[in-house]
C-alpha cells in the first residue's frame, strides 16, 4: 500500500500556507512549502533566498531574468535557463520526499509532478477576492489598493508558472481532483475535511 500524499495548490490569499500548517499538526506529517525553494537553491549552488519573500511564482519571475547558470548542478547539469533548471530541481526533490513517507506539500506543481503516485490527494483551494484581499491586507500589512494588486498578478503568475510545466488548467478540476472554497468553509472546517478525506481510506491504494 502507497503512503499517501496531499498536495495543495491555491489562489493568492485563500490560506493554503496555514492550511498546510495546520494539517501538518493534526496528521503529524511533514509541510514542504517555502523550504522547496532554499532546498533548490541548495542544490543549484545559487544563493538562498528568504523563505518570507518568495514562492513558485516570485522564483519564476525572477530567475527568468536570467539565461543560463554559470556552474552546472548535480541535478539538471548544465545548458538550460535557469527558471526551467529551478522547475527540473525542484521536481527532483518533491519526488524524492515523496517516496520518504506521507507528507504535505503546497504549490510547485506538486499536484501534477506526483500524477502517478497511488495514494495521492489533490486539493484546489480557492476563495473570494475580497476574503483574499482581506486576508492579504492582515498579513503583510499592505493598503487594499496593493493587496489587491498582488492578488491579481501573484495568480496569473501562478497560472502562467503552473500552465507552463504542466500544459493543463490551474484550478480547473479536470486538472485537480478537489476544490475547495475556504471562503464557504472557513479554515478549519477546510482543514477538518481534508484531515477526513486522509484517513477515511478513499485515497488508499
């Protein structure tokens, strides 16, 4: 029998960040989410970068500024642009954390990189905007004017990142298995359900 994983892949803004903490809690199994990014960078050879400031899309969006990387890694080798070596080392690592035992892990395509693992469940997680804005708003102490402005490009670029590497529809659920509306369910019924679904025996195979 495959442990199972869950993956979440979210909007800006709906809470899957303290979702996946919270999760983490109740089943007492790892998060891998903002960490992904320095265990890359890590692995690259390239410097780290904070775990606060930046996540898949602000890593896109930054390294593709970039051409090719000057040294070669131990994953990718050498030649590629560096935004595809981030995406090609980073699919590397969530495989092989993967195959370590039942985890959690948020964004970085997760969701489609584990396609084939038989135990796997796939959460969407959606919310209203002004629930999002709001949320943002609180977080990092932001006007609604910008929080708003960052719900809208941190999402597109989201859907550009996940498009990109995955050629299937973010949010859409012929691309995920579950959606999830945390603005009608709140955190921790969201979280409640979820915790369900993981030890209700659906997903095991």
């Amino acid at each position: 029998m495959s442990h199972k994983i869950i993956t979440i892949a979210r909007q800006f803004g709906s809470g899957g960040h303290e979702i996946g903490e919270k999760l983490s809690k109740k089943l007492d199994i790892p998060l891998y989410d903002r960490c992904l990014v320095e265990m890359a960078a890590e692995k690259m050879g390239i410097s780290p970068i904070s775990v606060e400031e930046v996540d898949e899309t602000a890593l896109h969006s930054f390294l593709s500024t970039y051409r090719v990387p000057k040294q070669p890694n131990d994953v990718t080798g050498y030649g590629l642009p560096l935004n595809d070596s981030t995406y090609l080392t980073q699919t590397a690592l969530i495989q092989a954390l993967a195959k370590e035992g039942p985890c959690i892990i948020v964004g970085r395509c997760a969701d489609y990189i584990l396609r084939d693992h038989s135990a796997l469940i796939d959460v969407f997680l959606c919310a209203d905007t002004e629930d999002r804005i709001a949320r943002i708003m609180k977080r990092y102490k932001v006007p609604r004017k910008d929080a708003a402005s960052a719900v809208r490009h941190t999402d597109s670029r989201r859907r550009n990142y996940y498009e990109n590497y995955t050629k299937q529809t973010w949010g859409n659920i012929e691309s995920h298995q579950i959606l999830l509306n945390v603005s009608k369910l709140g955190i921790e019924r969201t979280v409640n359900l979820i915790c369900g679904l993981y030890e209700s025996g659906v997903f095991d195979k």
